[in-house]
C-alpha cells in the first residue's frame, strides 16, 4: 500500500502545471473531451452560491470553468505544489491550496461548505471511502457534492489502453497505472448511499466514458 501510494504521488506530481490548458490548445480531440467536461459540470452547477470547495483541481483549469458557472467563492486543493503555483499565477480570483486528500483529513470545520466537487480524482486515489466521508462531513446539510469519474466498462478499458499507449502529446502514457479504482455499473451510486448521501442526478456523457452524480446528504432515519 505505501509504495502504491509513493508511485501514485510520483505520477501526480510529473503532471506539468498547464497540461489541461495545453492539451485544450494543442489537441483538438483533448479540446473537445474537456470542453464537453466544462459543460455538464456547468450544467450542474448552474445558479449556485455560498462556498464551494473543489478537491484534486491540478493545474485550475476545470476550476476555472467551473467560476464562470456559480456565484460561489472557490476554495480548490491539489497535491501538486507545482501545479497549484501554476494555478495561483494563471487563476488568481481562485483560492487554491496544496493538500493531499488520500493521506488526511480537510483542514476545515464540519459544514464549511455548500458545495464540493471532486472532478476525475476519485479514481487515482487508495482510500475513496473515507475521502466521500469527509465530504459529507464538510458540506451543509441543504448542501450539494459533485463527483466526476470515468466509467469503466469494457469500452472505456479498450479505449483507455490504447490511449496510453499512443506517444507523445497524442496519448495519454503519463496517466498509465493511475486509475487504481474502477468505478464501473452501479459502484459508484451504491458506495455514495452506503455513506449516506441521496442521489439527486445521475449522467454519462463524453460517448458514456464519464459518469457524474449529483448528491446531498441524507437526513437520517431516526426510526432504523
């Protein structure tokens, strides 16, 4: 386990701080996956307000969309010291923090927020249970989490290995060995209630390669 979380931190921290910013850029077919990305999330998102914390922004690309949509004030972490003094130069209206979710806890009070996001990250970490848990602790009541991960059926793994195969800025070779969870079928939705939250929508898009859910916490059944 320390040495998967070591190899982990590695790949993490290879990431250049703008790689989001120049793949939209450089690759026209990357340009589309995250701008497709953009817009469902957006979507969701759409007329919110109050605080909103966004965990795993590496260089604040998508954190920056996501500003464009809510009137909220962005408090987003990342693991990568580089990536967030990217982030804090390109993005300064953001508030960006270096943290490592997979190896504490958020250094932040109960129901500090009223939305929090977690984009594509869920599935590079080692312990996704006990990181939903704290999400829940951290969001108000009345408040709304964001989780984004790929859905990994047998498409997506055919798909994900060619893909990291391909060289150079075309393929995706830096990602390989990140995903160590596979959030295929109904895992994600079923692990989301067993913690405690209620599902208030659920989409695939991107040609069903990603999988978002929209959720709250569940007030609890004070007759179980």
């Amino acid at each position: 386990m320390k040495h998967q979380k070591q190899k982990l931190d590695e790949i993490h921290h290879s990431i250049p701080g703008d790689y989001y910013d120049t793949s939209i850029i450089d690759n026209p077919i990357k340009k589309v996956f995250h701008q497709n990305r953009f817009k469902h999330i957006g979507q969701m998102l759409a007329g919110t307000n109050g605080k909103l914390l966004d965990i795993g922004c590496a260089g604040g690309t998508f954190t920056n969309e996501l500003s464009k949509c809510t009137n909220a004030d962005i408090t987003a972490l990342d693991i990568s010291p580089q990536a967030i003094d990217y982030a804090r130069q390109t993005y300064p209206h953001i508030d960006f923090q270096v943290h490592d979710a997979a190896s504490s806890n958020f250094p932040y009070d109960d129901n500090s927020f009223d939305i929090v996001t977690i984009l594509e990250t869920l599935e590079h970490v080692l312990n996704p249970v006990e990181i939903l848990q704290e999400m829940r602790r951290l969001v108000k009541p009345d408040g709304q989490i964001i989780v984004l991960v790929p859905y990994e059926d047998w498409i997506f793994n055919i798909g994900w290995s060619v893909w990291t195969s391909l060289p150079g800025d075309m393929g995706g070779g830096v990602w390989d060995e990140s995903h160590v969870q596979r959030f295929d079928g109904r895992k994600l939705r079923h692990l989301m209630e067993f913690i405690g939250y209620e599902i208030l929508d659920e989409q695939r898009f991107n040609l069903g390669l990603l999988l978002a859910i929209l959720a709250r916490p569940k007030e609890p059944n004070v007759n179980y």
